[in-house]
C-alpha cells in the first residue's frame, strides 16, 4: 500500500499534471487558429473596442463559471479528471456522471486516490464513445431528431436535470443527513432567487445557486465531521 501510495505521489501525478499543462495549453493555442486563420488568409481583423465589448459581455454572462465549475467538479473528477473535462467539454452532461458512475462500479471512495483514477478511466471512455456518437450525430442527427415525435424530443430537455438527480441520490445515501440538509438548502436558495431577493447581484441565478450549495455543504460536512470527533473522544 505504502509502495503505491509512493508511486501515485511520487511518478503518476507528477506525469499526469505535465501531461494536462501540455494539452491544456495546446488547447488554448488550438481554439484561436481559426481567428488567426481568418485574419492571415483573409484579413479578418476585430476591431479592439469591440473584442474588448465581446469578452465583458462573456465574463459578465459566464465569468463566474470560471470559479463555481472547478470547485464543484473537483471532489469528483480529481485532478486529472479536471484537466480531461475542461479540454473535453460536456462536463456536467457526460464527463460527471461517467465519472461518478464508474466509481460506484468500481466501490471506491469519493476524493480518494482509487476514486481519481477510476474517475479517469471513466471518462477516457465516455470520451472516446462521446467523440464515435458525435460524429455519428453531426453527420445524422437531424435527419434522425426530425423523424422521431414531438414527445420524445421535448422529453430531453429533461435529460440533465434527470442526470444531476441520480447524481443526488448516488451521494446522499452515502451520507443521508448531509444529504438532506443540502437539499432543503438548494430548495430555499432557488425561492429566494425566484423571489427576487437577491436581484442586486448580477447574474445571481446562473452560479448563485451552485456556489451557495458547495460551500454550504462543506462548512456542514465539517460541522458533522467535528461533531463526530467529539463524540468519539467523549
């Protein structure tokens, strides 16, 4: 055990963070080729004011997401899951519940080092079958979405909610309590959002909710865990 413990540690994640550094820069370099294209071949060039318009707009819609998307994906994807899923993409509909489904498979424990390379081979497969079916889907999908009825297609609409709802269940009956207090606390933010009470906050519907839940149920996990050493002592 000690043996790989050392190796995980020592070789594998050392390797690993390089690895993901690598691609994750050359993915960065990747998604700019087509403006560089556009602008070497075909003198395409956006003006400054209005890149600078541009990304205020995105870091005023999605900037939050920068922060809130790490933090609550980390305890389960682990550090090379995260370096996969952000060049990846489909996070929360594919790289997530893979991820999960293959450490309930596999019976380890969340935010260990069995669950982290679980959660890897997890998703090396959900990326391979995710890029086989997209490429199937782009080249067919619409001619196969317009011949299925009405019913079927608004039915996935519901398909994430139903996703992030097993995940819910997966992980609340490993620690029901936690999992009921969170709950009730998910339950109230969202009337307090739809309520308007926190409308001086821009934006506070699309990460409001996550953040508040991920810290929320830190600081009361920690609570219980405190709780639990006490009486253990006493």
């Amino acid at each position: 055990m000690e043996q790989k413990k050392d190796y995980f540690e020592g070789e594998y994640m050392p390797q690993m963070n390089r690895i993901g550094k690598i691609t994750g820069f050359l993915g960065v370099i990747l998604c700019f080729c087509p403006a560089v294209a556009l602008a070497l071949v075909y003198g395409l060039l956006p003006q400054p004011a209005a890149l600078l318009t541009a990304f205020i707009a995105g870091a005023a819609s999605f900037g939050a997401l920068w922060f809130v998307e790490p933090i609550s994906y980390y305890p389960v994807l682990g550090t090379v899951g995260t370096y996969m899923a952000f060049l990846s993409g489909n996070i929360s509909n594919m790289r997530v519940p893979c991820a999960s489904m293959a450490q309930a498979a596999a019976e380890v424990e969340p935010g260990s080092e069995k669950a982290s390379v679980i959660a890897t081979l997890g998703m090396a497969v959900s990326i391979v079958i995710n890029i086989s079916v997209l490429t199937i889907g782009v080249i067919l999908g619409s001619s196969v979405l317009s011949m299925l009825p009405a019913t079927v297609t608004n039915a996935l609409n519901y398909l994430l909610p139903s996703l992030f709802g097993v995940l819910l269940v997966q992980f609340a009956m490993k620690k029901v309590k936690l999992g009921v207090v969170v709950l009730a606390f998910g339950i109230l933010i969202y009337l307090a959002i739809n309520g308007g009470l926190f409308n001086w906050l821009p934006g506070a519907s699309n990460y409001l909710p996550t953040l508040g839940c991920i810290f929320f149920s830190i600081a009361v996990a920690m609570l219980m865990v405190d709780k639990k050493k006490e009486g253990e002592k006493a």
